[in-house]
C-alpha cells in the first residue's frame, strides 16, 4: 500500500507526461464513495480555467508534483462534480452521533482507494488528545448530493 495525504496535495503541480510540462496545480479531488474518482486541475493562464482529469490518467505522485495523462481531461463545466477536500464533510458514528468533521483524507496512491480520515472534533479536544484517525468509514451523500462519512468504528474516542 503507498498511502499519501490528500492535504500534501492540494496545491501541487500536474505535469503531463506527455510534453513534460506544468498544465496546472491541483485544486481539489473528486470522490466515488470509497475511492478518489479523479483530480480538479486549475489550468495556468490568464482565465485559468479547471479540469477534471480522471484517476486513471494520474501515473504517479511524487514529493512535489503529480504526472498525468492530461488526454482525457474534462473542462469542469461539462459533468457534475462533487469535491472532497474543501468540502465541510461531516462525520456520523456507527450510533448516529456527530463525532467531528473530516481535516484529511488518506487514500492509496495506487488505486484511489480511501482508507482513513483524519477527523477534527473541535479546538480542545483536538488540542488535548490529538487528531482522530477513523480507517473504517463509509462515504455516503444526502438528498442534497453533499457528502458525509459514516465511521463503522462506532464512537471514536481516541
């Protein structure tokens, strides 16, 4: 398993492999549920302009920039997005309490797979007893479409 932080992302250049060069910096990701769907590129330029670049177009991650496939790039316009990163993404336990809400997400740099959240509960717990790590959740979306996280862990207390 190769797991990064989303979070180390944001911000990072895309190159396509194609001409070597820098088409943009990655915005946000899209998410399926259980897996990272794919990339939201702002372009450089004048208008700078965004793109969704499928996670199979993505070849690699490395310390400070990401090496895609920039061939089957969408213009954002053009599909339904729903972003993950700077989404407020609530988090419920498996009891139905609010435990927090998502600060980062892990994922496995070889598939998209999710496979942990990093959970924000609030200034003083997060000071006193550190960040939660759920590894065992569900990504879910309400009637609005937005996202939200269901911890199968039950209430996380760590």
């Amino acid at each position: 398993m190769n797991v990064k932080r989303l979070s180390g992302y944001i911000g990072a250049a895309v190159v396509d492999t194609a001409d070597g060069r820098i088409k943009g910096f990655i915005k946000d990701c899209v998410s399926a549920e259980d897996r990272l769907e794919g990339i939201v590129v702002q372009k450089n330029g004048v208008l700078r302009k965004e793109e969704f670049l499928p996670y199979r177009a993505v070849e690699s991650f490395g310390d400070y920039e990401v090496r895609a496939d920039f061939s089957s790039a969408v213009p954002v316009g053009r599909r339904e997005l729903h972003p993950v990163y700077n989404a407020e993404i609530g988090v419920i336990g498996a009891n139905g309490e609010r435990i927090g809400r998502v600060s980062d997400i892990c994922f496995d740099a070889r598939d998209g797979r999710l496979v942990g959240l990093e959970i924000n509960r609030g200034i003083f717990h997060d000071v006193s007893r550190g960040r939660s790590m759920v590894e065992k959740f569900m990504m879910r979306r309400d009637g609005d479409g937005e996202y939200y996280a269901v911890s199968e862990e039950g209430g996380v207390d760590s």
